[in-house]
C-alpha cells in the first residue's frame, strides 16, 4: 500500500528547513568563475524554477479548500509552506548568484506554470474541476515529471561546480518534492483513477518536460519512477477489494 497521509505529514514535518539559513556567499565567487558552458544550462534551469516554484505555490489555495478530509488538507496547506520556501530560495539565488528573472525562463516552461497550471486551479476553485483533475496535473504531470526531470538535471549540472549553497538548497527542495508527489499519487489512488488514465497522463508528462529544452533532462527516468507509483496504485486497490 502507498504511504498514508499522517506519515507524509511528519515527513514534511522531519525535512523542513529555512531557506535564509543556506549561505550563498561562495556561490556568488563560485559563478563568476564558472565558464559559459556550465553557466547557460543552469541559468535556464534556475530561471524555470524562479517561475515554477512561484506559481505552484500560489496555485495551492484551491487545493487546500478542495480537500474535505482534515488530515489531507493539512498536507496540502503543508506542501504550500514548502512551495513558498522553494520560491523564495530560488529567488535568493536568482538575484545574489546567478542573474536571472522570470522572462529568462524557457517560453514553454513559462505556458505551463504561468497558464496551464493557474487554469486548473481556477477551475478547480469554481467547481468546474475535481481535485483529482488538479492533482493530476500539478502533482502527476507537473511535480512528478516537469519538476523531478529539472531538479535531476539541476543536481547533476551542479555536481562539479563551487556552488555548495545552490547545491545544497536544491537537494532539500528535491527531497520535499518526493513527499509531494507521494501526497498527488495517494490522492489519485483514494480517487480511483485507473491505471490506463494514469499512464496517458505520464505519456504527457514526458512531453510537457520537454519544455526545458535540454538534452541533460531526462523526462522518460522522471516519468518511470512514477510507473513504479502508478503500479501501487493498482496493488494497493486491489488488496483493499
């Protein structure tokens, strides 16, 4: 069976951090003396996530309200304070380290996050949406294979470089990424979604990754792991028939 609700809330509880107390005063030294190789897929990386951490953080109100179980909607009100934590860490890098802003974010990056997303949120605001259809968009396509494939690529573009803050603060964002993404995962499955619908969803997922436009990410490794989920979902309904 996936992982219940109050276990993903001390799991939230267990990896928060202060996005202040991560020193980028290195990094500043470290990034002027990367070569622009190694700089322009971080720049585009960075600039992805300063617009998608600001949005899927805004998006979540709906979220939160939607949720009729009082346990869930702590989850979700807690994956908001962690999305609001991520935006302004990446802001922090965004303005003392890199230079970069929200238009420097790849167009399509910005469609699905700036868009797409606040969309359903709305929709699922006035009714007019599940919140299964807002999980499975934001949690599944969003988080689960936009976001893991960005944040792995991240990880490994910054592997040998001096940015040990940036570094640092992108392992904790990932690390909280993963309970969310277990959080959208036990919604769907609560929700009954069959597998087939969840496997079109990731076929969708590897395409909306592709709106990086970097070869280092690796949309189809994103989206497998979450075959992995989407196969728990089918055990653990069928134990609970």
């Amino acid at each position: 069976m996936l992982t219940g609700y109050e276990h993903l809330l001390r799991a939230a509880d267990r990896l928060r951090w202060d996005e202040a107390d991560i020193d980028l005063r290195g990094d500043t030294r470290a990034w002027a003396a990367l070569d622009e190789v190694r700089r322009a897929p971080l720049r585009r990386l960075m600039a992805g996530f300063l617009v998608a951490e600001e949005a899927v953080a805004a998006a979540l109100h709906p979220f939160v309200a939607a949720a009729g179980d009082p346990v869930v909607r702590a989850c979700f009100a807690a994956q908001q304070a962690d999305e609001e934590r991520h935006a302004r860490f990446f802001a922090r890098v965004a303005d003392e380290v890199v230079g970069v802003h929200p238009h420097d974010a790849p167009r399509a990056v910005r469609d699905l996050f700036t868009r797409r997303l606040p969309d359903t949120a709305m929709a699922l605001a006035r009714g007019d949406a599940t919140l299964a259809d807002g999980v499975a968009l934001y949690h599944l396509i969003l988080e689960g294979v936009v976001f893991a494939a960005g944040q792995e690529a991240l990880v490994q573009a910054l592997g040998d470089t001096d940015l040990d803050g940036v570094r640092a603060g992108a392992a904790r964002v990932q690390a909280d990424e993963r309970w969310h993404v277990g959080l959208g995962v036990r919604c769907l499955q609560d929700a009954g979604l069959a597998v087939e619908q969840l496997e079109a969803l990731l076929a969708r997922g590897e395409c909306a990754a592709r709106a990086w436009g970097l070869r280092g990410v690796d949309a189809e490794r994103a989206a497998q792991v979450h075959r992995r989920r989407v196969a728990l979902c089918q055990t653990g309904r069928a134990v609970s028939r």
